[in-house]
C-alpha cells in the first residue's frame, strides 16, 4: 500500500501545481501515473491487480463522461480520477470523487459568498436546466476557454482534498 500510497501523493502534487499554472491537468502527468498503477498492481497482485487496475481507470470514465459533455467537469479532471482508480482501483475511486464532489461543494459555497453572485449563479444553474429540458438536449454549462469566469473553479482544488481525504481513511482506517 506504501508504493501506491506514495503515487497517488505524487500525482496529486503535479496535478494540483498544474491545475493552477496552466488551467489543465495534463496529459504528460495523468497518462504515466495510469500505466504506472497498472503496472504496479500488475506487480502485486497479477492479473487480479491488472483488472483490479482497468477497472478503476474506467468507472470514472464512464460515471462522468456526462458531465464532461455538458462542460461541467474537464477531460483532464475525468483522466485524473481515471488515474486515481488505475492506482487505487474501483472501491477507492468512487469514494475519492464522492469526497471531491463534497470538498467541491464546500468551495462552490465559499465562492456565492466571497464573490456575493448567489443569485445570479443559482438562475444561471436554472435557467441552463430550463433550457437542456426544453430543447432536450445536453448543452455546455459554460465556456471552458473563459479562464476568467468567476463562474468555475479548478476542480483540482476539490480532487485534491477529496482523494487525500480517502487515502487517510484507507490507511488509517476510519
């Protein structure tokens, strides 16, 4: 569990530093971490680890392919936590993205109040509903390219806490 625990600490420092340098959680940083879990849990547990592996590299992929449709979450968030399950695998992933969704929440709530926009944000959220139910179609939430927006946040500010918050519980139990 050292080894794994040692790489999901490594890949959230390189993801949280590139999230706030770049406005992207890269390629170069998520792709190696993902064959790295495979290939350690291909070291430990053999062909168990591998698919123990794939599958935590595809459940997120598939729970939030929807969001990245609708440009609520980013591709490289998705392949962040893609990363996470190759490492971790299912079980750990799924908690991690709950944890993540509640630090997000947690931040959302510290931003309607810090930039004093609750108002116009939750008519924003409505009227986007409004809009996907009427036409019934996915539409883009907002524009990933405004980096600006006081409408978004780096979900890595979320992800970060929500999986170290896991990896605490899974080696110290809780």
């Amino acid at each position: 569990m050292t080894i794994k625990a040692a790489e999901i600490v490594l890949l959230m420092l390189l993801s949280l530093i590139w999230d706030i340098r770049c406005y992207k959680i890269k390629n170069s940083i998520t792709l190696p971490f993902a064959f790295l879990g495979l290939v350690t849990n291909l070291y430990l547990d053999g062909i168990m680890g591998m698919k123990i592996s794939l599958a935590g590299w595809l459940t997120p992929v598939a729970l939030l392919f929807i969001l990245y449709l609708a440009r609520m979450i980013g591709a490289g968030d998705i392949k962040l936590f893609a990363a996470i399950g190759a490492i971790m695998g299912c079980s750990f992933t799924l908690w991690s993205m709950a944890y993540s969704f509640l630090f997000g929440g947690v931040i959302g709530i510290f931003y309607l109040i810090l930039w004093k926009n609750s108002s116009q944000r939750f008519g924003y959220f409505l009227n986007y509903v409004k809009t996907c139910f009427f036409t019934l179609a996915l539409n883009d939430y907002s524009e990933f390219q405004n980096k600006e927006a006081k409408d978004k946040f780096r979900m890595s500010y979320a992800i970060v806490p929500g999986t170290l918050t896991q990896l605490a519980i899974t080696l110290f139990g809780g």
